[in-house]
C-alpha cells in the first residue's frame, strides 16, 4: 500500500497509472484454477484428517503441487505470447511489463500449493519469514526501480517479492512433500470434489471477472487520467480486501472441519459479518469526511484532488465485496451453493452492464456512474446475503 500511494505516484508517469490495476488483477483471473484447487484441497484435505486418511492427503498435496506447476506454465506462455497484444490494449508503451506478468501468473500458481501444503504440514517457520521479507523485498526493489524502470520496474519489484516467499516456502514443504511414501488413492472422492469445485470455480471466475472488468473499462474507456484516478482511490478505498485476503485463507479450513465434526458454525458466521459489515461502514463513514481533501495533503496527490470526493463510494463497494467473500465462505465450509441460482445472473449480468457501457455509451461513461454501477452490483448481491442470513435455512 505504501508503494502506490507514495512510489507510484512520485516515480511513475500518470498516462500509465491507470494500467496497474488492470494487469494486476489479470493474474487474479489467470489463478482462478489453482485458487479452485487449493479450496478443494483445503476442503478434503480436512475430511482426509478428520477420517484418519494421511495418505490421501499426502497424495492430493503431491499433486496440487503438479497441477500448480502445470498451470503456472501455461500461464506463464500465455502471456509471453500475447504481451505485445496486451501491452497495446492497455497502453503500455513497455511490453515486457506483460512477459514479468507472466512470471507474477506462474508464482500465483505454484505458491498456494506451497501454502496449502505448509498448512497441512503445519510448518509455519519458513511461511512466517516470507510474508515478513517479501514486503521488504518489494519495497527494496520498488526504490530502486520505479524510477529509471516505470511501470515494469513496479512489477519487476512485486514479482521479485512474491518469488522470495515462494522460494521460501518451496524449501521448507519440497522436502516433505517428496519424501512422503505413505500415498493412497483418493479415486473414490473424485465425484465429491468435482461437484464441490465446478459450483466455486463459477463463483471464483464470476469475482475475479467483475473485478478485472471493472478496472479494464475504466482504463480503456475513460482514458488516462481517470483510470489514474481509479488506481488511487481503488488503493486506499480497498483497504477492508486486505483484511480480508488474510482471512479468508484461514476460515475456510477452520469452518470445515467444524462442519465434518456437526458443530454449528452459525453464530461464527454471523459474528464475522456483523464485524465486517461495521468495521467496512465505519472505514466508509471516515472516507466520506476525509476524502475530499485527503489528496491535497501531498503535491503528488493533488492531480487526483477531484477523484476525492468518489473514495467513500468506493469503500462501500469494496466494504460489499469484503461482505460476500466472508459469507461465502461459511456457505462453501459445507458445500453449500444453492446461491448460484441468483449469484450468477447479478455477477453476470453486471459484467455485460460494464461491457455494454464501455462500448456503447461511453460518451455518458464517466469514473462517477461507473463507481455507481460497480455499488448498484454489490446492492443486489447484499439483498440475496440478508436473505439468506435470516430467511433461508439452508
């Protein structure tokens, strides 16, 4: 957060700001596969235990880390390949930014097999000191960098970042995870983990999707300046997502396994969104009183002075977001995902909304009515989560 509210804006040229988020969030959808499976392996991995099961475990930790190395792969050609086509869409005027991408993908697959195993392996020493360097790392590099470098020498330092933690991790799990003999086949649970992973795989990709989509309409259809504008009060206006990013991870394994063992995870699951929903409001209402001044504390900061006044707009969307992930994930705890009936028409529907926008109205377009239209989204996805809070007894 320090490096795009202070580096970026000081270091990097405005015209390409507004390409950060965009090519961010790209290797988010690019991931989409390997976040299905780890939530698969999290999920059976739990059961696995729970039942006594080791070497299924240690079998489908064997070959998560497979599919990751797979995956990253692809991801990794894939977008060397396109990097120019990319490069152009977005208006990079450095290619490589995208090929350094590529690299971002393939380490986004390949480490959440490496967490994901560290968990079940319960070896936290080396996880521990790759979140603590990674940061460092990033911001070392970003220094170094963003200047001479722009936009590329920005994802060369994150990349550089995320390798760190991932090297870590890889020598501390590698280890255990070959050196496991006892594998057993878990051909049997085939079935379950398919109809467990293709319902969150459709909401995964539809999350994700909305919102790299909502950042590639701005960037493409609303220009530069605004796009610029967007990546900043994205950064500040998304700060309840980082709480979250943290937390998801670890309530998931938790709720399942209370789940296996028929304990009610009920008043857990309405405690953490009543406190997401407060802290989300709390931090929106704060926005709403500092926002249209709070760009006029750094000269750096005072091109974006008009966007001010949009943050608290935003942090109640993201506020929503932050809502639904952890709603969510007490629903997939127990495999439940009756929700798609409606999930599936609002998130898609609000996709081709911001496609359609983008395209034929973009005269009408403005960052204002595209913030409203990212919230209207997140309004009815809010209504089907009171719903089923306190109606649907599923």
């Amino acid at each position: 957060m320090f490096i795009s509210l202070f580096l970026v804006p000081d270091l990097i040229g405005q015209a390409e700001i507004g390409a950060i988020l965009p090519l961010t969030r790209i290797i988010n959808v690019a991931a989409v596969p390997v976040t299905v499976i780890a939530a698969v392996f999290l999920r059976f991995s739990t059961k696995f235990e729970a039942g006594g099961q080791l070497g299924k475990t240690n079998k489908l930790m064997r070959d998560f880390l497979l599919a990751g190395l797979l995956l990253g792969s692809i991801a990794l050609i894939f977008f060397v390949f396109f990097s120019k086509e990319l490069g152009r869409y977005y208006n990079v005027s450095d290619y490589r930014v995208v090929c350094v991408i590529g690299l971002a993908g393939f380490l986004a697959a390949v480490s959440p097999a490496l967490q994901t195993s560290i968990q079940a392996l319960e070896r936290y020493r080396m996880f521990v000191w790759g979140n603590v360097t990674a940061p460092s790392i990033r911001l070392l590099f970003a220094f170094l960098l963003l200047g001479p470098l722009q936009i590329l020498g920005l994802f060369i330092a994150n990349t550089l970042g995320s390798l760190s933690r991932a090297c870590l991790m890889a020598m501390d799990a590698l280890p255990f995870i070959l050196k496991r003999k006892n594998r057993e086949s878990y051909r049997e649970h085939i079935r379950p983990m398919w109809n467990f992973a293709i319902p969150f795989g459709i909401y995964t990709f539809l999350v994700t999707s909305l919102l790299f989509i909502e950042a590639s309409v701005v960037r493409t259809a609303l220009g530069e300046s605004q796009s610029a504008g967007f990546f900043m009060i994205t950064t500040i206006g998304s700060a309840p997502m980082f709480l979250l990013s943290a937390l998801v991870p670890l309530l998931l394994p938790v709720l399942s396994h209370r789940h296996e063992r028929q304990q009610g995870s009920k008043k857990t699951h309405l405690l953490l969104v009543g406190w997401a929903a407060a802290l989300g409001l709390a931090f929106t209402a704060l926005l709403f009183l500092i926002g249209p001044w709070l760009f006029s504390l750094r000269s750096s900061w005072e091109i974006f002075q008009e966007y001010g006044s949009l943050l608290w707009l935003l942090g109640l969307a993201y506020c929503g977001t932050a809502i639904d992930s952890i709603h969510r994930t007490n629903l997939h705890a127990k495999s439940s995902f009756r929700y798609l009936v409606y999930y599936v028409p609002v998130q898609a529907g609000g996709i081709l909304l911001l496609l359609l926008s983008s395209i034929f109205l973009r005269d009408w377009l403005t960052l204002e009515r595209a913030i409203y239209l990212m919230l209207t989204i997140r309004w009815f996805v809010l209504a089907g989560i009171l719903y089923e809070l306190f109606y649907d007894q599923d």
